[in-house]
C-alpha cells in the first residue's frame, strides 16, 4: 500500500516545480486540504466532475496540479479543464467586441464557447474516449489569444472543471441598485446587470458539474495585492508584466463585471466545501456543506 510520505514526495516535487515557497506551509496544505480533498475524489463515484470557483491568485492552479499528482499517484486517470479552455476564437471575440465594446478582456460572461464545453463534459460522463479536450493559448494575437488545437485524452475517470466564476448564479437585479465599489456608475451598474443576465447561459454548464468547491479569500480585495505581487516579480525577473495602475484597471474590470460579494457570498452556503485563504495566501478555516462549524 502506498505510504503518505510516497505521495508527499511526489507532491514535493510539485510543489518545487510551481515554485512554492516555504516547505512547512506546502506540508500543512498537504495534510489539511490536498490529501483529504484527492481522498475524497478517490471514493467518489465515477465519472465525476469537480467543479472549483476560484478568484484570481488564490491557488486554483495549484491546486488542479497536486490533486492531479496525488490522483495520478493512485492509478486514477484526471483531466484539468479551465473555462479559459472555452474561450471563443479570436475572430469571434473580435466580432463580439464590435457589438458590445465594453468586453475588452476576453474572460467576462458571454466571451465562452458553452455548447463545446457542455459537449466535451457529457463525453467524459459518458466514457466517450478519445476524448477532444479543447485549448486556449493567452500569447497569441499580442496577448489576445486564439483557440489552439485540442489534446486528445484517452481515458480518465475524474475531471476538474476550474475557473474564476465557475458555478456562479444569476442574482435579482435589486442587487445592482447599491453595489460595491468599483460598481460606481450607472454604466458600471448596466455593465454588472448585463453579466448577471449572461450568468443564464451558462446554468447548463454548471449543471454537468456533481460537487464545487470555492477557493474564498477572507477578503475578495487580496486578488488585487496578489496579482501586484505577481506582476512585480515578473518584472523584476525582466519577463514584462502590467504595472500596478494596469493590474488596477484588470482586476477592477472584471470585479465590476461579478462582483465577489455579490456573486460568491450567495454560494458559501450552497457549495460543496468552502476553503478560506487568508492574506497569506496559506490556508484558513474549511467547511462541508451543511456543517457551520469548519471540518478542519
């Protein structure tokens, strides 16, 4: 049988590969959430689709790739599809644009292909192999991406579906009357109403997934001091980067296209597992659906 410190230093490993700091805090995220968390996809019915909501610079990435090592680990075949995967082709998105000049960045409601993604997630359920797992490269177009050919999956028995509002539902208009900051004006107010609108095209998606478990920083605001930092040691590393009035408008962009406190706040009670990450960017509390108090 195959022992924990086996697979910790396959995740080690990982770990050092994604450039993880900090041995203690990756260990810890090992035993508290990792382990547990591929356990329970273990002995989970298959197929089964995970879904994970994750707002930018919490870990979502992270995560896919160690549950996959883990998985993998145990002879337990994965694919990791991001909704990045189903971004529309760049001529589409460029006609998109001349209707609708306010979806600048490709990523709000409305820039996805979901017919292809509901295709390629009801293949999987059905054990439809070789399966045409779609791709997106960022680089192409000056950084406006295009569709690239997909990758052909032989087999798998778990799929994680990621991506910044994966799971994320439609809420009453009412909600856009006092929004947050920046939601400030009303073509900001029309802007959010007009993605919440969108959120409808995608419940189809969201329906393929079985469980989805939210990555919630303790404050939605820590997105924006990530990415700075990010964006800092890129450049730094002399790979480029925005500098922080660009990261400010991003983020800020796609705040106001769904908003954190409006959109996530209402799925905390109706996920499968809600994991809190501080400041940091270590681990806070975890809780089960239908528990109040956090399972670890």
């Amino acid at each position: 049988m195959t022992s924990i410190i086996e697979i910790w230093t396959e995740v080690a490993r990982e770990c050092e590969i994604l450039r993880l700091g900090c041995p203690d805090s990756n260990f810890a995220n090992f035993q508290r959430l990792w382990l547990p968390l591929a356990t329970n996809l273990k002995n989970k019915r298959k197929p089964f689709v995970q879904g994970i909501l994750a707002p930018q610079g919490t870990g979502k990435t992270t995560l896919t790739r160690i549950l996959k090592t883990i998985l993998n680990h145990w002879d337990i075949p994965v694919i990791v599809f991001s909704i990045d995967d189903l971004y529309k082709t760049y001529s589409q998105r460029q006609e998109l644009r001349q209707r609708d000049p306010r979806l600048i960045w490709r990523g709000p409601p409305g820039t996805h292909d979901i017919d292809l993604g509901r295709q390629v997630i009801t293949d999987f359920k059905r054990g439809e192999f070789p399966l045409s797992l779609p791709g997106f490269d960022k680089s192409l177009h000056s950084g406006q991406g295009d569709r690239i050919a997909p990758v052909e999956i032989q087999s798998a028995d778990i799929l994680l579906l990621e991506g910044w509002f994966v799971g994320m539902k439609p809420v009453q208009s009412n909600s856009f009357d006092s929004p947050p900051d920046p939601i400030v004006t009303p073509d900001d107010q029309q802007f959010a109403r007009d993605c919440n609108d969108r959120l409808w095209d995608y419940l189809p998606l969201w329906e393929c997934i079985d469980e989805l478990l939210i990555l919630h920083p303790l404050d939605y605001r820590f997105s924006l001091q990530w990415r700075k930092e990010a964006e800092r040691k890129m450049r730094l590393q002399g790979k480029g980067g925005m500098s922080d009035s660009e990261i400010e408008e991003f983020v800020k962009y796609f705040w106001k296209a769904l908003h954190p406190e409006i959109f996530i706040q209402p799925l905390l009670q109706e996920a499968h597992m809600v994991v809190e990450i501080k400041n940091d960017r270590t681990t806070g509390k975890i809780y089960a659906k239908d528990r109040d108090e956090p399972i670890v």
